[in-house]
C-alpha cells in the first residue's frame, strides 16, 4: 500500500488555538451561544456573552470547529452553527452536554484526530503518525516542520509548532507550574478535562539527551486499553468506512491497530487489546464481529456499512436512539 504524505488530510495551519487547549465548558457554552446567536462571534460583547477573556474567544471557536461540533457559514457570512455531532452530544437533552462521561472525551480525541480535514496537523502527527514514543520539545518540532515539508507544505516556524507543542502537552498532560504554563496553579490543571485520558506524559530532559535540554514527552502506549470497547468500536468502524468504503465487509485488526490514522494510533490500543475490546462490542451488536481469514489473520466484519453501524454502536452506549448521523 502506498504510503500518503504525512499531514495529508489536515489543515496546512499550525497555532491557531492561540494558546489554549480547549478547557472544561467552553464547548458547550459555544454550543449553547451559537444556537441564541448564530453571529455571536462577531460581537464586540463575545467576551462578555461567553464568560472568558477576550483572547480566549477566537480559541473556543477554534476549538468547537476542530472537533467537528459547529460548521462556518460557507457564504462567508461568520455565522455559526451547530453540527449534527455537536446537537447529539451537546443539546440539552443531548447524549452528555456536560462531558461527564469519559466515553466522551475518548469519542472528542477521536473526532479532533479523524476530522475532515484534521485542523490539528501537529496533534495528527504525534499521535497518529510518528513511530516513535519519545521526543524532547526539539526533535518534535523537526520532525513536524519536516513532515509538513513531505506533504508539500511551507514548512512552519519553529516557534509556531513550539506553541503547538506547548499546547498539546498543556491539554493531556497539564502540571502545575509546567514549563508551558510556569504561573498554572491547581485550578488550571482541572480546567483541562483531556488530562483524564493519561494519553501524555511530560518530563525533564534525561542525561543523554546531549546538547538538547528542551523537555521530554511521552506518548502512554496502551492508555487506549481503558477506553470503553464502544467508543473503540465507533472508531473501528468509522476508520473502516473511510479506508474502505460504505458497503458491508472487513477490515484488517493489525491495519486498526497499526496504519496511520487509525484507532491503534489515535487511541494508544496495542492489537491483542482491541481485539478484546471488539469482541466485546460484538456480543451487543449482531451485525459486527471478529472472525479469522483463511490466512489466519483476524479481521473485524460488519454486515451493515460500517458508517451506520458506528453510529447504532454509539447510540446503544448513550442510550440514545440514534447517533450523531454524520461519521
């Protein structure tokens, strides 16, 4: 199979979150602010509508358009409004306005990292591209400057991907008086609701890191094995719709596991641990199961497409009767 650039599939813009990772509520309030107004962000008052600081505003549009939760008025008007996905899990009666489920944050991770296109290119690359677990802040940033100069891009200055860097280590793994964040208290630390996933892990430079002191961070292999086999099923499924179309069929565990993009990636799940967690999503869903080729490779079959079939899987975990309606 041909290997694709890259960044292919993402925005070719790095730092546009301005700084903040997406903090506790700030996606329901826009939520909530762009269904009484759809023109809300065009206000001098936004600051004032939405409860945050005036450079906090552009971020919380940023970041509710990242996880495919609102749309832009394609006529340029400025207006925004809620998608299908955003009026599923954040109405209120919605499946988890308040995110109060950690299924959900899994289920956000995921829709941030699998958008169309990923508005996160710095995010998609460690996470869903890199091979290796560890890098100082300096070897990051090479390889995402390099990675964007592969997909045919400018690459980006340096001291853009260090914000992004900074940005991510900030949301998964936030620390009191970090070097990101050298004033956060206690108070900053819980306002990042995507600490919870333990996706990231950050550290100060190791002895052999010569001639680069810049901190180290650690992508946590296996913290997908915590995530409910549901919402790794959702993935499973919607990865299977992209990679291989809308009809019935299957899809290879290890290329779930394994190829860029997918949910192994994304999720930080090995393979024999997303097997268990399929089998497990299989007992509640008829039409998906996990059976072996005739090569003895396992392989996970849907008799339903797949787009529908992630969408039923969500619905059952929510209790809902149907789900977002737009993997």
């Amino acid at each position: 199979m041909t290997d694709h650039p890259p960044l292919a599939g993402c925005v070719p813009a790095f730092g546009r979150h301005r700084t903040y990772p997406p903090r506790q509520g700030w996606l329901l309030k826009v939520h909530t602010a762009v269904q009484d107004d759809p023109l809300v962000f065009r206000h001098p008052d936004a600051p004032v509508i939405l409860g945050v600081g005036s450079s906090m505003v552009a971020s919380m549009r940023f970041w509710a358009n990242a996880f495919g939760l609102v749309e832009e008025d394609a006529a340029g008007s400025g207006a925004v409004t809620p998608t299908a996905r955003g009026h599923w899990l954040l109405d209120e009666a919605g499946a988890d306005p308040y995110l109060e489920d950690p299924a959900s944050l899994w289920l956000l991770h995921w829709w941030l990292l699998s958008g169309t296109p990923c508005s996160v290119p710095a995010w998609y690359y460690l996470f869903a591209r890199a091979g290796l677990s560890t890098f100082t802040r300096a070897e990051l940033r090479t390889h995402v400057r390099g990675a964007a100069e592969r997909t045919g891009w400018k690459a980006p200055a340096d001291d853009t991907v260090g914000r992004d860097i900074a940005c991510i280590a900030t949301m998964y793994a936030p620390q009191v008086a970090s070097p990101d964040q050298p004033r956060a208290g206690l108070e900053d630390v819980l306002t990042n609701p995507f600490r919870d996933l333990n996706l990231l892990s950050t550290a100060a430079p190791g002895e052999h890191h010569h001639g680069d002191r810049s901190h180290v961070l650690s992508l946590n292999r296996g913290a997908g094995r915590l995530a409910p086999a549901a919402v790794l099923a959702h993935a499973c499924l919607d990865h299977a719709a992209r990679r291989c179309g809308s009809a019935p069929g299957s899809i290879a565990l290890s290329r779930l596991a394994n190829e860029p993009g997918s949910p192994g990636r994304v999720l930080l799940i090995d393979t024999r641990s997303l097997h268990s967690a399929l089998e497990r999503a299989a007992r509640r869903h008829p039409a998906l199961s996990v059976v072996e080729s005739a090569a003895g490779e396992a392989l996970l079959a849907y008799s339903a497409p797949p787009a529908e079939l992630a969408d039923e899987v969500l619905a059952a975990a929510y209790g809902r009767p149907e789900g977002p309606g737009d993997c």
